[in-house]
C-alpha cells in the first residue's frame, strides 16, 4: 500500500497519530455497576459514573440487540441518544417476554467515547414480579369473598397475557397473627369460609408462577370484620364496662367535689395540736392514790322555843391528786340535823344536851 512509504518516512508523524487516534477511543473510562430494575414489563436500565474523570460535561448512548446478532454492529437500535440522565428506559421497545436481549452503553464527550458496556437481559428470567392492587372485601356472618387486580404491564393490560400466574391469599384472625391460614386461588376472586362470625380477619395476597419460579411481594396488610352477632360473653363484658363507668364517674365527681370544701374550709393548726395533747393525757395511767380521812362534826342545840335543833357539820374534804395535775378540788359535806328534844309535861322541866359525835369516812 502506499502509506507504508509514507510512514516509513515519517516515523514521527506515525507515532503521533496513533496515540491521538487512541486517546479519542479510550481517553474516557466507560460506565460500570450497570443493572437493571426490571419489574413485570418495565424494563429500565442504570449505571453510575465518576464525573471527576472529566473537566467537561459527558452524556451517554444506550442501545440494544437480539443476542443472537450481537457481533452485527448494524443491527444495535439506539433508545437513549447523548442522554445527561445515568439511566434508559427499554419498556416500549422490548416487547417479546421471552426474548434474549444484548444491551449496551457508553461515556461521551468533546469528541471522545468510552467503550461500550454490555448487558444480557431475558425479562422471563430477570424481571421480577408485582403484586396485585385494588384489593377490596364483601363480608357475610361466616364467610368472606376477597377480589383484587393481578399485576399489569407498562401498556395497562393483564400480566396473564404474557405469564401464567396464580394468587396466594394468606387470612388470620386480628387478635393471633401467628396461626396463619392460606388459599391459593386461580382467578382474580376467592371466598375464605368457615369464618367466625363478628371477628375481624386480617389478609394479603401476593402472585407467583411456578414455571419461571417468580414471586411477587405481599399486598400491604388489611383487616375487616365479619357480620353476625358478637359472642353472648362479649355483650355481657360490654354491659359490665357501660355499668362501671356510669358508676364510677359520679362517684369520683362527689369525691372530688368534697375535697374542694374541705380544702376551703380548714382548721387552725393550735386546735389541732390542743385536741392531739388532750387526748394523751386522758390515756396516761394513774400515778398516785391519796386516801383521806373526814371528820364530821355534829352538834345539836337547844333553842329558846323547845321547837327545833339544829346540827351543822362541816367537813373539808381533800379529793385525789393525779400526777401532772397542780389544781386540787375541795369539796364541802352537807350538815346533818337530828332532833334531841325530849318534853316533860308533868315534871315541867326541861332538860338539855349536847352530843358530838365522829364518824370516820374514807374516800380513795
């Protein structure tokens, strides 16, 4: 060829456009963690890339191929042309479910590209599964009919257009999550039956195929109660709460309402602590006995007119001392009269006299 000549001759002009020519293919390092986020038919490829490599912007082409033409340069179509967003969304454009797909993608920027990043991709193998929606319950006394909508695609059909699939529905009453029941239905309906009536029953429902060993998560939890009429122990609890509350409301009121006027209305603290010393001197025990002795002293007289005499007494009496005690009682005894008149009519003469007479008393 006649470029050898040339090279031959110039062998520095050769060197250097070798090395532009490699700085143009590789000088940007091309895309890595690449993965996709495929769920029932959408289908969306990511990747990261570190933007520090490069001093200006860099935006990115995604494509996509049959596996079985992937070493055909011409039959890649590109979905994602000079895109700044790390991510391309293949949904619309892969539309066999149980096609092999070879995707790639690659940096570019000022005239330079990376090499191309390269993705197989079977959706019957790699896309996950979703689960259903719109889940709604009809309550009867002991049964329960559940309905929902089974997963769809990107373009809003029935995801059994493209997968067989069956639906798991897992019930359990409220009050025991543990002692979970399950009923695998093939449609979109299903009633769960014997149930109890007026008991709340939890459930969720999720879609698998066996085939392609695919299992989509769990609806979110949600509970309904079945009709009929509660337990008889269940009504009588109810009575026994409304009674108990109609009983103890008006009490704790009253209650309440008495110590609000005792709290306005309180004693002096001196009466208080009088009535506290009071009491402990009536419970101190006897210290001291003092027996005393009374002399009672009678005299009897004679008055002028023979009709009457008179007896005084006087006695003072010394009472009990208690210990603590510095008062002392006196007490004064009553005078006792007797008559000692004696009358002689015949002799005319009247005689007189006086007696006294003591009389011991005791007194403890």
């Amino acid at each position: 060829m006649s470029w050898f000549p040339f090279l031959s001759q110039h062998p520095v002009l050769h060197v250097s456009k070798l090395s532009r020519l490699g700085k143009v293919f590789a000088a940007l390092p091309r895309p890595y963690n690449v993965r996709m986020d495929a769920v029932n038919t959408r289908y969306i490829m990511k990747w990261d890339w570190n933007h520090s490599m490069a001093n200006h912007n860099i935006t990115f082409t995604a494509q996509y191929t049959f596996s079985h033409k992937q070493s055909d340069e011409r039959s890649y179509t590109g979905m994602c042309i000079r895109i700044t967003e790390e991510r391309c969304d293949f949904s619309r454009e892969l539309n066999f479910y149980m096609g092999s797909y070879i995707l790639r993608v690659r940096a570019e920027g000022r005239g330079q590209m990376s090499d191309w990043y390269r993705l197989k991709f079977v959706p019957d193998e790699h896309a996950d599964l979703g689960p259903p929606s719109h889940v709604a319950f009809d309550p009867g006394d002991t049964m329960l009919t559940v309905s929902f909508r089974e997963p769809m695609t990107e373009q809003n059909t029935p995801m059994r257009s493209v997968l067989d699939m069956s639906f798991s529905l897992q019930y359990w009453e409220k009050h025991s999550p543990s002692k979970k029941q399950e009923k695998v239905f093939d449609s979109t309906e299903g009633t769960l039956f014997p149930l109890k009536p007026w008991t709340e029953y939890c459930l969720q429902v999720n879609a698998f195929n066996k085939l392609y060993n695919k299992t989509s998560p769990y609806t979110q939890q949600q509970c309904v109660r079945t009709l009929g009429y509660p337990p008889v122990w269940k009504v009588l609890l109810a009575l026994l709460g409304c009674v108990a509350l109609m009983t103890t409301v008006p009490v704790y009121r009253c209650h309440k309402k008495r110590k609000s006027i005792v709290s306005k209305h309180t004693f002096p603290s001196s009466i208080l602590h009088n009535t506290q010393d009071t009491i402990s001197l009536l419970l101190l025990p006897r210290e001291e006995s003092c027996v005393a002795t009374v002399v009672v002293a009678v005299q009897v007289e004679q008055t002028s007119q023979g009709q009457q005499q008179q007896v005084k007494g006087q006695g003072d009496v010394e009472a009990e001392q208690d210990s603590g005690s510095s008062s002392i009682q006196r007490g004064q005894g009553s005078s006792s009269q007797d008559s000692g008149i004696y009358s002689g009519e015949d002799s005319g003469k009247k005689s007189t006299g006086s007696t006294t007479t003591s009389q011991p008393k005791e007194t403890h």
